[in-house]
C-alpha cells in the first residue's frame, strides 16, 4: 500500500517528466521520448526466454538481495529488468506483440529509476507479478503507479473518459488512444469513474482436455459511487455454465454490449444489470452496471 504522502510524491515526478519531455496531449503517450529524457537506453533485442545462461551469470553478480533469485530460477517469466549501474533496461522481445503490455514494462523500470528513494535498487528484475497493479511489495507498487498515472497522463485519462458513452466501447478506444493494455485501460476506467460501475476479471483455466468450461475470478474492481450505493457484490470464485457470460465465453463470442444479468449484493440484495463482454483469449472482462447507468457523451464510440 502506498500512503497519501508517497503518492502525491510520484504524481509530481511523473508530471514533471511529462511536461518536460512535451508528451502531455501527445497520443498515443510517447514513451520513447519518456525513456529518452530520463537518460535510461533500452534494450529490446534480448528473448528473455531463451537468453544464453551468461547474461543472467552477469546480473546475477550485481544481486545485493539474494532472495531476487527465485526470479532468476523463473527466467521464462521475466519481462523487463533495470540495471542502474548501466542505465540500460531489458525488455522482453516477445512483448513486441502486445504494445500496451510493452509501455507499461518500460515505465514500470524507468520508474525503479527516477524514483529518488529506490536508489538502494542496483538492479530490478521484474515478472508478471511484479507487475500487476495489485501487487503490494512497497517498491513494484510505486514503480507500478508511476507507470500507470504517466502512461494514462494523470486527469488527460478522465477527462477522455467523461467524453464517451459508458462502457466497452469507450474502453477500447481509451487503450487505443492512451497505448495501454485493454486490462489497464478497463482497470483504471472503473476505478476512476463517476458512474455505478464493476468490472470482472477471469481468468481462463486449462485441463487435460483444453481450456475448462469454468472460469475464475482474477480481478474484480468497483467505482467509488457503485460502492457507495450498492456495496460489493456476492460472487463465487469460480462460474460455470449457468453465468450467462460463461455462456458468451463457451459460445466463442468475442465482444457484444448487451448482457443482462441478475447479481446479489453482500447485503443480500438484488441487483437488475446490464453487462458489456471481453474475451482478449487471456481474460475475459465483465463490465457490470446497473440497469439505466449512463454517461452523457459528447464523443460516440462504435465497436467492430
């Protein structure tokens, strides 16, 4: 967890690279005039998942944390690496394929770098885990924050937001436009929004047989005003084929705005909503809000 002091810290940092590096109202956020100001080169020539023994033998040496190499042991999951020593961050090659994926790792590590505290971090090897925007080690949180509030441009994400009809559709747009993962994207539009408005995140699991039938809670966000109304909703850990959206899943459905469902809340109250539907073929994404929740927009989005 971040306090309120330390965040407010990060937030002028990233404004100040920002306006510095003449990337706010640039779209998508350039990134490589990012890394550019902040003096740090990146390397996006290296396959982290088949890089020969002697590069990690290297890093290995600049380790002051021996506990970093369980990481080491792990070489399949590594995604980005800072080394301070050389101001040169790694990036995994095979990230060239999610571009979104790709800037948020480059300004997760330049964040390990310009946060001024963090200078003790000789070396930051960074996985899948280090990199989600719930992980709670006190310095993957700050790297990640600052990566998520530069890439998004602070209120520039907002203020985009509160342009569109709610939804599915304003979030695909959103990630085009900012040049973000749509799970970032839809992350950050739930919890900055104004509307009554949740999102799922599932993950698809694998059996012998292929891709199970049953999917399972990865994620789940709420706004401010849906949790101030409504509380948190009952939801198992798992959902089979009774869940409508499971059925838009079985059905290799990949997108559609029109779901209804029925939910319970903690409180043991019914819940009339409608629900837009995702499946990116990693996740699935239930964006959930009650029955007639409405953003005026002044920009319409139409998705294929």
């Amino acid at each position: 967890m971040i306090d309120d002091f330390t965040r407010k810290e990060i937030e002028k940092i990233s404004h100040n690279i920002l306006k510095e590096s003449k990337s706010f109202d640039v779209f998508p956020t350039p990134v490589d005039k990012i890394v550019s100001y902040s003096n740090f080169a990146i390397d996006k020539s290296i396959d982290l998942k088949n890089v020969d023994s002697s590069f990690f033998n290297l890093l290995k040496e600049k380790l002051i944390n021996p506990s970093k190499n369980a990481l080491l042991n792990a070489l399949s999951k590594i995604r980005g690496i800072f080394d301070r020593n050389d101001k040169i961050i790694y990036i995994d090659s095979n990230l060239d394929r999610n571009l979104g994926k790709k800037n948020f790792v480059q300004l997760h590590e330049i964040g390990h770098g310009v946060l001024s505290w963090q200078n003790e971090i000789m070396l930051a090897l960074d996985n899948d885990e280090t990199l989600s925007e719930e992980y709670e080690e006190q310095f993957e949180a700050e790297a990640n924050y600052f990566a998520s509030i530069t890439l998004f441009q602070h209120e520039r994400f907002l203020e985009e937001c509160q342009k569109m009809n709610l939804g599915l559709g304003a979030v695909m747009a959103l990630s085009k436009k900012f040049g973000s993962s749509v799970h970032s994207a839809f992350r950050n539009y739930v919890l900055q929004s104004k509307n009554r408005c949740a999102l799922l995140v599932l993950n698809h699991p694998v059996n012998k047989n292929g891709i199970s039938n049953i999917l399972t809670t990865r994620d789940l966000f709420y706004s401010k005003s849906f949790l101030q109304e409504f509380g948190e909703l009952s939801l198992p850990e798992e959902f089979g084929f009774k869940w409508a959206f499971v059925q838009d899943f079985k059905f290799k459905k990949k997108l559609h705005e029109h779901g209804v469902i029925s939910l319970t809340t903690k409180e043991g109250e019914i819940l009339k909503a409608g629900y837009h539907f995702f499946n990116n073929t990693y996740n699935t994404f239930v964006f959930i809000f009650p029955k007639g929740e409405k953003n005026k927009a002044r920009t319409k989005i139409i998705i294929q």
